[in-house]
C-alpha cells in the first residue's frame, strides 16, 4: 500500500498559528522588560523594598507520552488515535535545540515568575502503544519504525504574592496565564496486525493553546541553617483550546552565590478534541541553578 500523508484541511488556520509563533517572542521581550521597568521604579520610590532578581537556568529531559488523532480519507475506518512515548535518552539523541530557564522578581511580599521553554526534536523513534478507532475498537500494532518530530513552545508568567513566609520557608500564591504552541510531525510505519490505518503514512499539525491559571509556589526549609530545602510549584489552568497543569518538588542546597536543586517536574496539556495532539504529559527529572542578583 502506498504511503499516505494526513496534513491538516485548514491550511489558513496553520499560516495564522505560524504567523503567531514569529511574533511571540517579541511580546514576551516586551511584557518581561515592562516588568522589570515598574519594579525598579517602585524600588526607587521605596527605600524599604529592595527589588530582588533571580535568573534560573535548567536542564530537563522528560519523558514524552501523548496520543495523537489522524484525520484520516474517508473509507479508512474514521478518525483513529493512537499513544506515543518517548524516553529521555531517545530525546537526548535528536534534541536540535532547547532553551530552558525562568527569571523572578521580588519586591516585599510582591513577586512575578516567568518560566520559559522550548524544544525542537528531531524525528526520532516513538513507541506506538495502542490504537483506538471509531466505536472504542483498541488494536495493539506491531511497530515498525514509527517516528515522531516535535517542536514545543511554552511560556508561564505570573504574578504572585507571598502569604507565609518565616526561616527560609515561604509560600507565593500567584495567577497568571500560560501560552504553548506546539508542532508535531508524524511518520508511522506498522507491520501489523492493523485494519483501522494504512501501515505507512506521516501527518503533521501546528497548535497554538492559551491558558489562565493560578497555583502556589515556594520553598521549605529542612535544617537549621536553611541551607537545605525542598521547592515546591504547583498550578492549574483552564483555557478556551485547552486544561494544563504542571507540579514540581525535589530537594536543594543555598549557597552564598545561589541554589542548586534537583527536582522532577511534570508538564501536562489537552487541547481542544479537533486537533491532531489529544494530550501530551512529559515529566522527568530537572537539574536547576538558582542565580540571585
């Protein structure tokens, strides 16, 4: 059977979310510089409040799991979806290219946190788990060779404000909004047993996902000194395409120029039902260095 490529029917739709991706990056520049702006001016004005940054670096290879759905011709059996995963180290392999790191800044009991990420991957081997057709049917395929490509965009920025806070211990209540736009690229090669897909084909669709959430944040502390401590994140949105949620802990040591902490953090999405990506989860351990300024 010939292979057979599943694009999207709205190609107007991809060119807008394409044309939203190019100019993303400047609105951010812009919306963290503003910040950073009125909180330098409140420091001035305020001899009491001294204006508190710190820039976050970090390292994250997660795990990717997620199911995708192919708008498949007519006569084929209907929509089918079908489960990937994909592991760490199969990640390290075709990872292109990442930016990963957060900034915050404090002043008083006042606070705003911006986390950004992103990821490009190489097409790269992804574990075809089960797929599912019109009706609930459930076949367990024999993979091939199936590829996965993707290329993720995620930025969090939210302003918070601190209602504990005593020995190193503190917890930040904060609501904001996250903004993820994702590409994904799919080459599938099944020797079978399968009636609901052709064996060989690729599809591939560009979202673009907005999300209001709120959530809670901080740190406790566990010694005496407060130089050991465990982070904590947590937060939960809801938006018009999509439902995210994302949650972090792990441990960490104060130094004098800064932290270290090794956490696992997991990232969850599901966008609206028709689109190609149903949902995605990707968690995982995460080395972090906490520079304050």
């Amino acid at each position: 059977m010939p292979k057979q490529s599943l694009r999207s029917p709205s190609p107007f739709r991809i060119e807008a979310y394409l044309r939203e991706f190019q100019l993303l990056p400047g609105l951010v520049t812009f919306l963290i510089t503003l910040f950073l702006g009125a909180m330098a001016q409140a420091a001035e004005e305020s001899s009491d409040a001294k204006l508190q940054l710190t820039f976050t670096p970090y390292v994250w290879l997660p795990t990717i799991s997620g199911t995708v759905k192919f708008h498949t011709p007519r006569g084929t059996g209907g929509s089918p979806t079908f489960d990937f995963s994909i592991s760490p180290t199969d990640l390290l392999s075709k990872l292109d290219f990442a930016l990963m790191g957060t900034e915050e800044a404090r002043q008083g009991n006042f606070n705003a946190y911006s986390d950004l990420l992103y990821l490009k991957v190489s097409a790269e081997k992804a574990v075809v788990k089960t797929i599912t057709g019109p009706g609930g049917m459930i076949e367990v395929p024999v993979d091939a060779g199936t590829k996965l490509g993707l290329q993720g965009f995620v930025w969090t920025f939210a302003p918070g404000y601190t209602v504990f806070r005593n020995y190193g211990t503190w917890v930040d209540i904060f609501a904001g909004f996250r903004d993820a736009q994702f590409k994904s690229s799919l080459d599938w090669r099944i020797s079978g047993p399968l009636d609901l897909l052709p064996k060989t084909g690729n599809s591939s669709e560009t979202i673009v996902v907005w999300a209001g959430l709120v959530g809670a944040k901080g740190r406790i502390s566990l010694s005496p000194d407060g130089n050991w401590f465990a982070p904590y994140y947590g937060d939960i949105g809801l938006g018009s395409k999509a439902f995210t949620w994302q949650a972090l802990t792990g441990v960490g040591y104060a130094f004098d120029w800064g932290d270290l902490q090794l956490d696992y953090r997991a990232l969850y999405y599901s966008p609206e039902k028709d689109v190609i990506l149903k949902h995605l989860i990707m968690h995982g351990l995460q080395l972090t260095a906490d520079f304050h300024f």
